[in-house]
C-alpha cells in the first residue's frame, strides 16, 4: 500500500507544471464527465463549428499550393539578386498557419490566417510587388487585395474558396529551413518592427499550444466558449469585448489549473474560475521573460498607462502585449455578467437539470434596455459602403467610452452584430449599416430635473471617424453617419418583428440571419495582438444581457418617432410636432453635413422627485448653427471636440467638455479607472496572480482556495 501511495505520490510530481501557479485539481475524468462531453459535442454540431474530413484536406491542399508559390516566388528573386545557384536551391521559404486553423478550432467557412517567412534578401517591396503580381496570374485566386500601409500589412484573397490573409516577415537569415521554430527570442533580432508585429500572431499561437496540458480537449473546450462568446454577443477585440486570442488563453489558463479534466469539465471550470477572478489582475499562462531586445512589454511597473487596463491577458511570448486593451468599464460589466450567468447554465448542466443547448441560446439585446442609441453608417456604392462600414465599425468603441464617461450614463451596451437598415430609414440608392447601442441612465434622486447633453459624446467620435477618413484619403460623396435616439417600442421601426419580439427562433434561421448579407472587410483599426482574427461567419451572435435593477418607474414607453441626434433635414422641418409623445418632449433641430458629422442636439431628462427612478429623454433644441456645406477633400473636423486619438482609440480630450461633465473627460476617464485599477508599485506583484501557489495544490477531500479563487470549492 505505501508503495502504491509512493508511486502515485510520485507519478503526480512528475507530472510537468503548467502555468504560473499549481494546479487547482489533478483529479481524472470520471465516466460522466465523458458522457457529459459527448452532449456538448452533439449540442454544438448544428452550428457549424466542426468541419468534415473533405474540407479539412481541401485546406491542406490549399496551404500546400501557397507554399510552392512562395519557394516558387523567393527562387526567383534569389536569381534577380544574383545569388550563387548553390545558394538558390536551398534558399527556402515557408508558410507558417496562426489564429483559429493554428490552434485546431477553426469553423466552417473560416478563413485561415498565415504567415509568408523569407530569408534576408527578400524586401517587404517585393512581397507586396512582384509576390502580389504572381497571384494575379492564378486562375484559382479571387478577391485579391493588398493593405500595405495597415498596422499589420496584409495581402488578402480568396484561393479555391478558401480566404486566406497573408502576412509578411522577413528574417536576418541566409535560407528559411522547413524545420524552422519560431518561438525563439533569437529569432526577433534586428527585425523591422512591421515583421516582428507579423511574427507576433505564430508566436502567441505556438506559445498558447506549448503552455497547455492536453490539446484535444483544450480545443474541444476553446471551440464551445467561442460559439458561447459569439452566441451571447461578447465576441469583438474591435468594440471592446474579447477576440479569439484573449478567449484562447483565457482557456487554456482553464486547462492548466485543472490539468485532467475533460472538456465539460472544463467549460464549468471556466465559468467557475472567471466569474470570481478580481480583475484586474492579470491572466497569464507563464511568468513573463525579458529577452533584452528593447522592445516595448506590458508592464504596469514601467508603464503608468498599462495601470489602467480593466481587464489584462498577457500573450505569452516575447514582446508580451496586453490582448485586451479596448475592453471598456461597460463591455468588462456585460462580460463578467456572463460569465455568472454562465456558471449558473453549467451548474444546472451538470445537474441534469438542463441541456447543452441552453448555454448556446442568445439573449434578448433588443428587449433588455429601456433606451438605444442607433448607429447608422451610408454610402452611395457598395464598395464605398464596405470600405466605411469597416471604418466606422473600428471606431465606435470611442463612442461608448465617451458615453461611459457621461456622469448620468451607467452603461453603454453596443450590440457586435450589425444590421442592414431598412427601406423605410434610407434613401433608395444608398446602402446603410446599422449598430444599436444600449443605454442605462443613472437614477437620481431628489433632483427635479437634469440635462443630459451627448452632444460632445457624440461629436467628438464623429470628428474622429471623418478625421481618420479624412487622412487616409478614404472620405466620398455620399458617406455618413447617423445617430438616432429611439426607446425600446420604436425598434420595430428599424428591425424586422423576429428580432423585435421576445420568441425564440431555430437553430437553423439564426444561422442563415447571421450569414445573409456578411461580406468580409479590411479592418483599418484591427490589434496585431489579436492574433486568431478570427471571422467565422458560421456562428450567429446577439448581445447578451446585463443583469440590472429595473427602476420602479421603469414603465414601457408608448411608441413614437425616433429623435435623430444628427438629421438630415434643415432647422425648418426638424422640429416636428409629431415627435411628442407622452412623457417625452422631442424637438430636434438644425442640420448635420453631409460629410461633416457635426451633431446638433443636447438631450435633456426630467427627474421624478421620489421615488428613484430612471428619467425619460427628450432633446434640447440648441442655438441654430452656422455651417456651410463642403466638398469631401475639404472636411475639417471641428477642432475644439475633436480630442487627440490615443492609442487604444478612447479619445480623452482636455478642451470642449459640455458644461454638464463636473470634470474634463481626461479627469473623468482617469476617475473612474482608477476605480476599477489598482496602481501597482516597482515590484513583481504585477505579474503574480492573487493567490499563493502552496494553496492551489489539489486535495482529494476537497479545497478552499484564497485569493482569486476563495469562493471555489472543489467537491
């Protein structure tokens, strides 16, 4: 008996050690753990998310060709170059796969993102020149494009179906062997910044692959949060919830504190494990390395800036990044909200108390908020229409953080899905792109009236769209932005009654409304460090809810005309007597230009004296405007709103603020993260997670787990 325990005792501390910490449980699956993993495979099969053998091998043949055509490509510029014939034939060259297809999750119709890795020789010009012109000449490539002057230069196309988005690196090496690793450090010395941002997507992925215990069911696990993250609406690096990068770790942070259990272990554990994590403590899968090559890391020691990251998971390879930086105090709100409500589903899972299919059921967005703000983006082509949609779409994060930073705005909620506007709410010729925003207003009390003016909220992310437009020579006739004020019983006005009404829809018409009419765009404004970019079009995805308190006040509204926070028409004929409505006293008035995003309207909200309650709407006529219309080329964003763009793509301003923000947004911004951040000193403490490993080993008669974890109780 003591030899068993001995050889137990030793098998477990033989075992290699993942993460920065022990793990929680060592414990193996039981037979119901299988069993329960089965039902969540059989659940997520009608979405999509596993492809067949026959389309697998198609991908692999396509990878296959593109690696010819880059030792093809690279040849042929070695003999332009006047290399030796010797050195020619083995001069290499190789595609490197990263994001979802790398890490094994990728879903029906996804695209695969790759790497094209050159020796010394070969130029970033002649990757976008002369490698761009021999695609041409394939019959097999479609829809081929290059984004040379993007943060992460890209060529994008289609090959045989397959859509593919190829990056550049070029290495400080002679020849590019087949067996060539890069997770090295080594390997980023006297780089360009361009190709070590390029490497950075292979690098995170193979690092993610490496650090976790068991690959399948890492990624049986990885594939139900991603169809979870997409179905509840909180899947979007872009506007300020998580991308496949940030979900990948989170995961595999999952699997390395439970290094046994299957994957519907897993998915609980996850939910378990995030729900009680106190952000913003940082994620991390090991302990970061500096690798001396003087490149910027996230380091809250070093930089005061990386202090005020709500929500950080740190990629694990050298330079370390930050996944999350666009995450919001809203979208960190919304997704911490899940991740309980999330907990509670698996709970009953596990229970037999409910199937699989209830985590995949999507929320009711468009019936959870009393007040939307709709987002409309037109242009007169399609193809304008893409190009701006991807612009408009990479900003509207600045928007919620400027209405987050409105002291009587609690929550801003922008729904990731976008939706085609209707006839009714266009001109004929033009195509129009719609995103709904949620808004809670903050309940008052004892105050008899309070103006609520979004008028800088709104203008200043205006400025910003046309100003970046405007830079990049991207702004044409016929391009503009809409921001409309509706309640909830308007919505009908905008959406078709499905979406509207509180019904549940079949697996099978959720797939086709978040296929119909998706056409893939450039993102001008996408993170290198989300590596996966992943653009799975087969999983639909909603919103999800925000568990809030209803005011007592909270009554629905009777249904009236939406109020435009920037409108088309002229100062004569916005003011519109059939805007009133019971309760609500709607007057909009003056112009917006065409192309000038200049917003007109202040919105104003009586307030019930006792008891609390949440205020009702209405606009505040503001003094008519002086502007003239101007051509596209001519744009010039008013100077005193428009705030100087940082980084992360919030704008803080110090100038222009509404006489109703009791601070500068840049004071306010600071204020409230210094709420939700904790200001680190010069030691290590940034990069340990809060509890000490001697309390995180496993124990058979169960374990309380401090720190982070102090309400997890293993069984």
């Amino acid at each position: 008996m003591k030899e068993m325990s001995s050889t137990m005792l030793s098998g477990q501390q033989s075992q290699k050690h993942y993460g920065i910490t022990s793990a929680i449980s060592l414990a193996p699956p039981r037979e119901i753990d299988h069993h329960y993993t089965k039902k969540l495979c059989d659940a997520m099969q009608p979405f999509g998310v596993f492809e067949d053998e026959e389309e697998l091998n198609h991908r692999l043949a396509v990878l296959g060709k593109l690696n010819n055509f880059v030792k093809e490509w690279i040849a042929e510029i070695s003999e332009l170059k006047n290399l030796p014939p010797s050195a020619i034939s083995c001069v290499g060259g190789k595609i490197f796969t990263f994001g979802s297809y790398r890490l094994g999750v990728h879903t029906k119709g996804a695209d695969i993102d790759a790497l094209c890795v050159a020796p010394r020789h070969v130029e970033r010009t002649d990757f976008f020149q002369s490698f761009f012109e021999k695609l041409k000449q394939h019959e097999e490539i479609k829809d081929l494009r290059a984004v040379e002057d993007a943060f992460v230069p890209v060529i994008k196309f289609k090959f045989d179906g397959i859509e593919i988005d190829l990056l550049f690196a070029r290495l400080a090496l002679p020849s590019i062997p087949d067996n060539l690793d890069l997770r090295g450090d080594s390997i980023l010395k006297n780089l360009d910044i361009r190709c070590i941002r390029s490497l950075n997507g292979c690098r995170v992925t193979d690092e993610i692959l490496y650090l976790v215990p068991n690959k399948e069911n890492f990624r049986l696990t990885l594939r139900a949060i991603k169809l979870w993250a997409k179905r509840r609406g909180i899947y979007s690096n872009m506007l300020g919830f998580l991308g496949g990068v940030s979900w990948a770790m989170l995961v595999a942070r999952t699997c390395q504190l439970y290094p046994n259990a299957v994957a519907a272990t897993l998915v609980h554990k996850f939910f378990l494990v995030f729900s009680k994590w106190e952000w913003p403590n940082p994620v991390l899968l090991k302990q970061p390395e500096d690798s001396n090559l003087n490149l910027p890391v996230w380091d809250p020691r070093v930089n005061p800036s990386d202090r005020y990251h709500l929500m950080p998971i740190i990629t694990p390879a050298y330079p370390q990044q930050n996944s999350t930086y666009n995450v919001s105090t809203s979208t960190r709100t919304i997704m911490s909200e899940e991740f309980k409500y999330g907990l509670s589903v698996t709970d009953e899972i596990l229970q037999g108390k409910a199937e699989w299919s209830k985590l995949f059921e999507p929320p009711h967005f468009f019936q959870k908020y009393k007040h939307y703000i709709v987002l409309a983006a037109s242009a007169s082509t399609e193809e304008n229409h893409l190009e701006w949609i991807g612009l408009v779409e990479s900003k509207i994060r600045v928007l919620v953080g400027n209405l987050e930073r409105n002291e009587y705005i609690t929550l801003a909620h922008v729904n990731p899905q976008s939706f085609p506007g209707s006839k009714e709410n266009r001109n004929e010729n033009d195509f129009v792109s719609m995103w709904f925003i949620g808004i809670i207003f903050k309940k008052m009390e004892n105050a008899e009236s309070v103006n609520i003016d979004l008028t800088y909220d709104i203008q200043s992310f205006t400025d910003t769209v046309y100003r970046q437009a405007n830079n990049i020579n991207m702004l044409k006739n016929g391009m503009k932005i809409e921001a409309t004020h509706v309640k909830k019983k308007q919505l009908n006005l905008y959406l078709p009654p499905e979406l509207v009404q509180k019904k549940k829809r079949s697996i099978a018409d959720l797939n086709r409304s978040s296929n119909g009419g998706s056409s893939k765009r450039i993102s001008l404004d996408s993170s290198h460090l989300d590596s996966s970019r992943d653009t799975d079009t087969g999983t639909p995805f909603s919103s999800p809810p925000c568990k809030q308190s209803k005011p007592a006040s909270d009554t629905e509204d009777s249904v009236g005309s939406p109020k435009k926070l920037f409108v088309e028409d002229s100062p004569a004929t916005s003011a519109a007597p059939e805007a009133q409505e019971q309760g609500t006293s709607i007057t909009v008035a003056g112009s917006v230009l065409e192309m000038g995003g200049i917003p007109l309207s202040s919105l104003e909200k009586p307030i019930v004296p006792s008891p609390p309650a949440e205020p009702s709407v209405k606009a505040k006529p503001p003094s008519p405007p002086a502007v003239s219309a101007v051509l596209a080329g001519d744009v010039k964003p008013n100077a005193a709103s428009s705030p100087k763009e940082e980084p992360n793509g919030l704008d803080d301003s110090i100038n222009g603020a509404p006489a109703k923000r009791p601070h500068s947004p840049v004071e306010e911004e600071m204020a409230k993260r210094h709420k939700d951040a904790e200001v680190v000193s010069n030691d290590d403490s940034a990069f340990k997670e809060p509890y000490p490993p001697s309390d995180c080993s496993a124990r058979a008669d169960g374990a309380t787990i401090v720190g982070v974890f102090s309400n997890i109780i293993e069984p």
